[in-house]
C-alpha cells in the first residue's frame, strides 16, 4: 500500500454540502517530512452518518477548545507526576520513563509532537484534542525510536475547520507509529480525517478499545487503520468499535489483512446508513479458525471437506439453537464440540424440524456428534426451547451440566442412534422435568433400530427428573424392539432400578435432594419388595372401653400408613446391594421348610416394613392416639417374588413359598421423609380445623402441623421415628420453622442467640449456660436451675454458670425443683491446663448432653471419660471441635478430664540437595512434614526433578484424607491406570470429584511430566470442589507467552497466577508448557494451602 497524505483539502469540505471530488488533494509517496501534495479520490463520508464531524465555521458542530474572550484562558494544560505545564508538548518532552502525563484541559494542537526514547502513559482524562493545521504545520502525533506509550482516560481526538483549509499542510493522519514504537490504545473516540493511525517500520499498535472513525475515505475503502506497505509493524487489536472499516479483513492492505488480535474476531451492525464493526473475543474457534458465534464455528465443521472437526467454545456464550440437519447438508459429519469449561445458554430462535422449533440442539440421524466438557443450559428468556437435546444421530455426553428452564421440560430426547452419557449432570426449573427420554419411533425412518442410552456416571453425578423408556407410533403397544437404557452410576430423583446394568444396585443417595444412587453391588445384590406395616396394639388392659375402641379403629388404619415410599425404598437398596447371603444359602433355607425349589427360581429379597406399636388412644370430644413408628426390614429366600408368602404368615388358600432369614433390623433413614396416616372417619371433631403430630425425640417433643383430607393426615417429618402423637393440641413455641409442644422444649433445643416464638404462654427452667430471646404476645416464665444465674435484659434471657469455691454443691438426683427425673452431672471443680463447660447441671434419661473441651494453648486432650452410677464408662461421640456428647442415663454421672502438653512432632527435611537457604526450602520442609511429598531418597529430594501427573493427584488425593473407595462406582477404567499403581485411587478419586477428565477417556498419562498450565488446571478444579475462593484473576497478556495457555487452562493459569500460586518464569514469559519441578510443586502447594485453603 502506497503512502496517503492529506492535504489542503477545500474549505468547502467542511461545510454540510460536500465538494466535488476533482477539489480533494492527489496520491504522494513522500515522507511526512515532505512537502504535500494534493489527493485525489479521497471521498467525504456523508456527514449525516457522522455523529461529530468538521464544519465551515458558520457551521462548526465540534466544539472549539479556545475559551471565550470573557473567561480566564486555563494557564496549566498538563500535569506529570505532580508538576503541571502550560503546554502538553512541555509535559510530554519532561515525562521520563515510567511517569503519567494527565491532561487537564481541552487543547488544541496544531503542531506535530514527536515521542522517541520513552515509556509514559498518557491519561488524557476525559479531554478532548482538537487537531488544527497552518500552511506550514498541523497537529500530528508521532511515536518514534523505541517508545512505549499507552493512551487511556477515555479522551478524544479530533479536528478543527483550519485541519482541512485547501492552504493546510495537515496529512490526515492522526497518530504514526514508527522505528520500533509501541502503542497502546485502551479507550478513547477517535475521528480522523483520513487515519486515525498509520503503523510503520517495526512498530506495534495495541487497540484494547475505543471508537474509531475517518471523515473521508479513498478508493471507496475507509482507511481508519494503514499499515506501511512493506514495513514489519503490526496491529494487534482486541477491542474498539470502527465505523465503515473491519480490521478484521483491512482493505488498506493488498491482499487484505487480519489485524484482530488471535481469538478476536468482528461483528458488524448497520445503522444510519453506516456499518459499525465491534472487535470481541472470539465466541469458538476450530482447528485454525475463530468465530463470532458457536453456530458459526459448527456450521464451518459441516460445510468442510472433510465434515470432520473439533469446535472449541472460548467463552461463556448465549446463542441460539445448534441444528445438524441432513436436509441441509449435515450427513456423515463427525464433530466434536469441546465446551472448554463454559456454559453455553440456548436462547432464541430455537431449532428443530419445520414446525417443531422448541430445541436447543437437533441433531439428526448419519452423523457423530461428542459434546463435553462445560454447561449447556436454556436461557430464562427463551421462549421456545422446550427441549435441551433432540437427539438421531451417534452421540456422546461427557463432563457436562445440562439445565433446562421453566418451559424445558425435556433435557435429552433421544430418538434413534446410540448415546453414552459420561459424568453428566441433569438439572432443570421445570416442576415436570423429564431427565431421560428414550423413545423408538416407529415410523418408516426410524424404526429399523432401536435407540440405546448409557449412562457411566460416578458418585459425583446427579440427574434431576423422570426416566421415561418407550415406543411410539403405529403398534406401539406391541412394539418387540424397545429402547434398551443401562445406568451404572450416579445420583437420582426417581428409582432407576429397571435400567440398572448387571452388577450394580439403586440404593439411599448421600446427597440432599435425591433418593437413589447407582452404586456397584455385591456378588450376591438382593431385590427390593416391600411389605406391608406390621401393626401392634399395646393400648393398656385398664384403659376405658371408649379408648379401646377408638384403639381397634386406629389399628386398622394405621395397616395402611405410608411413609415416602422411594426414600424407604432406597435405604433397603443400601442393604440389598451389600448382601451376602447366596441363593444357595437361600434354598437351603426353603429345604429346611420343606419349602420345594430349584437352583433357578431362588431370589434373596429385602423387605423393608414399618413396625407400628399402638401406645395410647384417647376418646371424647378430642380424641388423639400415640404410635411408636420404626422402619426395619428383613431377608427373605422366595421362589416367588412377585407374590413372597411367607412361613407363618399364611392366610387362607395361600402358599408358602418364603422364609425369613436372620432377624429383622432397624432400617437407617436419614432424609426428611412425607408421612400419611389415614384417620377413622370420626376422628376430627367438630370445630378442629387442624390436627398436630407431636413427635417425641431426644427429650424434645417437636410438633409438626398437619394437612388433612380425605380422613388421612400427612406431615413432613425431618427428625426420624419414634413416638408420635396425633392431636389437636397446638403447640406452645417455635424457632424458626420447627415447632415445639412446650416452652421447655424449644428452651431445650435454642442454640445460642437463637430467637423462640411464644405461641402460647409457658414455663422452663433452663440448666445449661446461654443466651436466647423470647418474643410473642405470650407470658414466658424462664427460671434458672440450681447452680445458674439468670439475667434478664428485656426479652433476652441470658444464663450462666454460678461460680463457687471448694466446689461445687448439688442437690440429691431427683431433687431438681423442674423434674423429679432429672439426675447431676457431676464435672471436676479443679482442671489444669483447659477448661470442660457441659451443657447441663442435670439431665432426664434419654436426654443428649452435651460436654465442650477447650485446651489450654501447646495442651491437647488426654482423657474424657463419664461414668454412671455404678462406675462403667459411657459411650461418648465425639461431634468435633472440642464437643462430645453422651445419652444421660438414669441416674447421676460423674465426668473426668485431663490434659496434656503437645510434643512437639514435626518431621525434619534434612535432605542434603535442600540447601537451608534455598527459595524453595521452607516449602519442601512443609510439603515433607504434612505428608504431602517425601523424598526420592532418605537423603534426597531432587528439586529439580520434574513432577508427573500421577504424582500430583496423588498429593492432593492424601490431601483429602485419602477417602475409602472400595465401595464406589469408580467408572470406566483408564487403559494406562494399573489398578494396583500408587496412583490407581488417587486418579480414579480425583476424576470422581471433577478434578481430572484424562488425556482422552481412555488415557491419563499418569507417568507423563506435568505441566505448568496441567498443574494450574488441577488445583483450579480441586479448589472448585472444596469451594474455596477463586475469583483472583491476573491479566496473562503481560507475557509474551500468555496466547500459548491452552483454552482448557485458561481461567486456571490466570486464578493461579492471580493468586500467587504460579508466577511467571521471568517477567515476561509464563511457560505454560513447561514441566513443573518438584522444588515448583512444593512451592506451590505450600502457597495452595497457606493462603488459599486457609
């Protein structure tokens, strides 16, 4: 490209009428330095397109920066670094190396500033620059000789009337880059006549951001950015908005060039006549080329050669639908889409076949699609996508989060093909949401193969929603090939326990909100049947005729009590997958019964139950009844499991075909569970228009309030079984949400500066220290036990310990003037080195108590022990952080403590290649004496050694405690992972967990050396799972290097070196792919759990 220059053009330029093209000034290829010349075919833009331009001076629309004549003329134009100028060209020529010249008033410059020899930032402070021009003069900026200048502030740069006199010697360029300068842009508005900036020589021009426009263009190309033809200057642009000009394909160049910045791409917008072009970072990229937008990026793929292509998203990106459709070309194309670790939000328009445009993806039948490796997730805003993924095609799932919104109500729909699901969560807004949707379609495209799913999810995966499994169409009802789905993991809403694969089981969840979880069975797993409750009544031999009455109907009904049947379900699941009693030990069984049987119609069952004993019924006007329910189950050998009648159980003309084996047990359910009682018919008396549950637990009575419909009573239960009353008595406090029968009661429960909600007036008497508020418009009466003092402030009670001296002294047990059966605790007057507080003075039978250690600093606990009356010790369960609680037993306990000095243990690292002033010796003694790396040798560490992959997950694996997985789903296996390697848990834990995904799903490449950026990636997602604080973020372009951070690592490397876990390996390169040392690792897992873990 040849040099332009602007000169003299016509005053008459500069008016609303634009002139003739023969009046604008000729092409020259002279120096600046050179005289001008006039140019030819440089054409005005319309100045109607315009929102600022220059005018005639009738008509001048930018405003002048000479102050009036009325008004004081500003004697100090510029500041640096605390000394102020009367002139910017004064300022800039003070400036040294590293200062800020700030602009403080508009100017006008009408003289070319020359920069060399320099590096200054130059604030312009949200001023403007207008540039004007003489015959033998015109303002222009000129960074030269090394320099190295950012421009920031938010200012602007423009031109005056006398800039484009015929007579000016102006040449329209507003800044020039030159012999090895450095410019950097961050923001500002631009408006040059003919270039805003002219790159030249080895020069460098960052654009972060700004606005940029030229008044006249030649040739019909706008030249707001010029770079000199056969200079090596470059143009490094990640931000700005241009008008009528993309630098994305520059036609100031032949042939054109890319002056986006890599992973920056444009996107273009039409308005006023104009088109404005935004530089962004790209939203996804393929193997060589970046995109503005996913679809884009996908369609690339699909219209290649080969139809074959990796897609990466970049970015966090909302978009609309993803479509493969064969109609458009879209067969036998093989894509992946890697996520990268972001979230991709379908918004409007949706696709999908014609009329049916309700998805996010349509991926149609001929093709291989893999997406993973992030969030995909409907927008909020959609309209339309009632549905995540319609699926025809081959289709993986792997490392993803699905989300659908209020209207999703679909998140897979899976049609034809065959599709794998690996560490993929389901989740969605959706009250109907269906999680799975498998379906053989039946018509004459699809029904010659039946779609299959597979689900490898571990213990770490959830999915929210219903499974439905299914044919569809013509015949459906006797449709033979029906869709085949096979689970082996994870975490789930409803019971997966018809798709289960062979050797696994659906048991109790750990995770709050689901019931099932898909775990590896025992060789023997049972099946889960269960039984109906077992009802007893035990109402007593004197009770009234009316009660026992009342007693025999509440019997009955209670036959049909039903407490969640998936929650009870999934706890029997638990002790199914663990059985271990044979089919073989279950037809012995059944001889022993004289039961007959063969070797294949032996099934070992669980059946879980409820055990229901009838304590109390109470008839009258109001009537109640109290009902200890525990659930239990038992093992049962049936040769009939779908009608299991078992030995003495018999009725009628039934068969025998079961036998119980070993005892019943406890069944442990520890989810709040829905419960239903159905009520006889005359159980609500008039006027009651709510009934209770008291439920006695722990020496507390809760009191849920129940919903009553149809003579059947349910309530939500949080608290497990044991007694409970149904009652029309209200209850007399609450905290919070829980309700309670009796003021004491909550005062019982209240933690301390809890608040308790009178609803009733009451009385209690409290014998712990504590502070607690009562409000409601009750009358509370709170004393204090013997051995405490109450102060009252208002309606906030505090209680503490009264202090004696030569000890304590207590009442006889049973003397408590709030209880006749509550017994002394009795704890040590006298406690060297810490101190031991207890929860209460006396405590009733049953009740927990609760027993706070605190050493003295360098002491640790040696002994705690309680002793009842008779001297044997009683159980204690340690609750962590120095508390410990026992059940009070009935009568008095004695309590021991002592403590003792803390040795010190500290392991030395003497190693000899560890010098004591090394940079890193402090961080291998830490890593060394907190087990978390030892040496290659007794009296080596080799600091220099690099580190491999199966190395650091196995640190950060002892880290955690290393967790038992000998009953975990621990996945599909890695083919390089020996599962009796050092590293086998370590690695298949830290996949569990989302740590660690491989090289491939069949390769981890533990023995390979880790990397920099490797390194960053694993501890940013260790750190994701233990919920630690990872929102530092450093800007990576500081180094020459950052653009060589892999897309996965991206975030990592700036959280690590944000945080000051991994530093740069000089102050302007990264090395991400360099191998990390084991002096670097110590370093950095020191710096990891000092500052981040702390």
């Amino acid at each position: 490209m040849k040099k332009r220059w602007l000169a003299a053009l016509l005053s008459l330029c500069m008016t609303v009428t634009m002139v003739p093209v023969g009046a604008m000034a000729a092409d020259i290829e002279n120096d600046i330095a050179e005289s001008p010349v006039n140019l030819t075919e440089i054409v005005p833009q319309d100045p109607s397109a315009l929102d600022e331009q220059p005018v005639s001076s009738e008509t001048t629309l930018l405003e002048e920066s000479e102050p009036a004549e009325d008004e004081p003329k500003a004697e100090m134009v510029a500041e640096v670094e605390g000394k102020q100028y009367e002139t910017l060209e004064a300022a800039i020529e003070a400036a040294q190396d590293g200062d800020k010249v700030e602009l403080l008033q508009d100017v006008t410059l009408n003289t070319i500033i020359t920069i060399s020899n320099k590096s200054i930032t130059f604030d312009m402070n949200g001023k403007t620059i207008t540039y004007g021009a003489t015959v033998e003069d015109a303002g222009a900026f000129i960074f030269s000789e090394n320099s190295n200048v950012v421009i920031c502030g938010n200012g602007k740069v423009t031109f005056n009337d006398s800039y484009m006199a015929d007579d000016a010697n102006s040449t329209g360029r507003m800044f020039e880059a030159e012999n090895n300068a450095v410019l950097t842009i961050e923001n500002g508005t631009f408006f040059g006549g003919l270039t805003c900036v002219l790159a030249d020589g080895d020069s460098r021009v960052y654009i972060k951001d700004g606005s940029f426009s030229a008044y006249v263009n030649s040739d019909g190309r706008s030249w707001v950015l010029n770079r000199q033809d056969k200079s090596n200057s470059r143009f490094i642009v990640t931000g700005g908005i241009f008008e009528n000009y993309d630098p994305s394909h520059s036609k100031t160049e032949n042939p054109e060039e890319n002056f986006c910045a890599e992973g920056y791409v444009t996107t273009s917008e039409e308005n006023d006549g104009s088109t404005f072009y935004t530089v962004e970072a790209a939203t996804a990229k393929t193997d060589s080329e970046y995109y503005a937008t996913l679809a884009e990026a996908v369609q690339a793929v699909v219209s290649s050669k080969s139809k074959t292509g990796t897609v990466t998203l970049l970015k966090d990106a909302v978009g609309g639908g993803i479509g493969l459709f064969n109609a458009k070309d879209a067969v036998n194309v093989n894509l992946t889409i890697d996520f990268g670790g972001f979230t991709y939000t379908c918004d409007d328009p949706a696709v999908g076949s014609v009329g049916t445009e309700s998805q996010g993806f349509h991926l149609e039948k001929g093709n291989t699609v893999t997406l993973k490796n992030g969030t995909i997730k409907v927008s909020p805003d959609s309209q339309n996508t009632s549905m995540l993924i319609q699926n025809y095609c081959d289709l993986t799932l792997e490392n993803l989060d699905l989300y659908g919104s209020n209207i999703t109500k679909y998140i897979i729909s899976s049609n034809y093909g065959d599709t794998v699901l690996k560490n993929v969560n389901i989740d969605g807004t959706n009250n109907n949401i269906v999680a799975i949707d498998l379906m053989h379609w039946l018509n004459d495209s699809y029904k010659d193969q039946s779609p299959t799913i597979q689900i490898l999810n571990d213990s770490s995966n959830t999915i929210n929603g219903s499974i439905d499994v299914y044919c569809w169409g013509t015949d459906a009802a006797e449709c033979q090939d029906k869709p085949t789905l096979t689970i082996y993991g994870g975490h789930y809403t409803v019971d997966p326990s018809a798709y289960l694969a062979a050797g696994y089981a659906a048991a109790a969840s750990n995770k709050d909100g689901y019931v099932y979880q898909v775990v590896k069975a025992s060789k023997a797993p049972a099946e889960v049947v269960p039984e109906a409750p077992k009802v007893e009544n035990k109402l007593p031999d004197n009770a009234s005729a009316d009660d026992k009455e009342l007693a025999a109907s509440v019997s009955e009904k209670l036959n049909n009590l039903v407490v969640d049947e998936d929650i009870v379900k999934a706890a029997a699941g638990t002790v199914a997958s663990q059985n271990e009693i044979s089919t073989e030990q279950g037809k012995a069984e059944l001889d022993k019964a004289n039961i007959i049987t063969d070797d294949s119609n032996v099934t070992i069952v669980v059946q879980p139950y409820l055990d229901v004993t009838l304590t109390n019924a109470t008839s009258g006007e109001q009537k109640s009844f109290t009902a200890d329910i525990t659930p239990m189950y038992r093992t049962v050998a049936t040769t009939n499991v779908d009608n299991i009648v078992v030995k003495g159980e018999a009725t009628g003309s039934e068969t025998v075909n079961a036998v119980v084996i070993g005892e019943p047990k406890e069944l442990s359910i520890n989810k709040t569970v829905e419960v239903t009682i159905p009520l006889p018919t005359d159980f609500v008396a008039s006027g009651i228009d709510k009934l209770y549950i008291h439920h006695q637990k722990n020496g507390i009575t809760y009191v849920y309030e129940g919903a009553e419909k149809g003579n059947a009573l349910t309530f939500t239960n949080p608290h497990g079984f044991s007694l409970f009353t149904i009652t029309s008595a209200a209850p007399q406090a609450k905290i919070g949400d829980i309700n309670y029968a009796t003021l004491q009661d909550a005062v019982n429960a209240v933690e301390n500066n809890q608040t308790i909600t009178l609803l009733a007036n009451g009385s209690a008497t409290v014998s712990r220290e504590i502070t607690f508020t009562i409000t409601g418009d009750f009358k509370a009466e709170i004393t204090a036990d013997s051995g405490y003092k109450l102060t009252q402030n208002g309606n906030t009670y505090t209680i503490t310990e009264k202090s004696t001296s030569g000890g304590a002294s207590h009442p006889e047990a049973g003397s408590s003037s709030s209880s006749s059966d509550r017994y002394q605790i009795d704890k040590p007057s006298n406690v060297e080195n810490g101190s031991i507080k207890v929860s209460d003075s006396k405590a009733q039978k049953g009740d927990t108590v609760t027993i706070t250690v605190t050493p003295d600093e360098g002491y640790e606990l040696d002994k705690l022990a309680v002793y009842d009356k008779d001297g044997d010790k009683l159980d204690l369960k340690d609750k962590g952080e120095g508390k410990f609680t026992f059940e009070m037993p009935k009568g008095d306990v004695e309590i021991e403590v002592s403590f003792a000095q803390i040795e010190d243990e500290t392991v030395k690292a003497n190693f000899a290649d560890v010098a004591a002033d090394a940079w890193y010796a402090d961080a291998v003694q830490y890593v060394y004496e907190n087990g978390m790396m030892s040496g290659t040798s007794e009296t080596t560490f080799s600091p220099d050694v690099t580190t491999t992959r199966g190395m650091i997950v196995t640190i950060l694996y002892r880290l955690e405690g290393s967790p038992d997985l000998s009953n975990e789903n621990l996945g599909y296996p890695y083919a390089d992972v020996d599962a009796n390697a050092y590293y086998a848990d370590a690695v298949y834990w830290a996949r569990q967990n989302g740590i660690v995904s491989g090289m491939s799903a069949e390769q981890f490449a533990p023995n390979n050396a880790i990397t920099r950026e490797q390194m960053a990636a694993i501890l940013y997602r260790y750190a994701q799972f233990k919920g630690y604080d990872v929102s530092a973020k450093a800007d990576l372009s500081v180094y020459t290097d950052a653009a060589n951070v892999g897309t996965y690592a991206t975030d990592a490397m700036a959280w690590a070196n944000g945080a000051q876990l991994i530093a740069g390996t000089s102050q302007a390169t990264l090395t991400p792919a360099g191998n990390a040392t084991r002096a670097q690792v110590a370093t950095i897992l020191m710096r990891f759990c000092e500052n981040i873990a702390k």
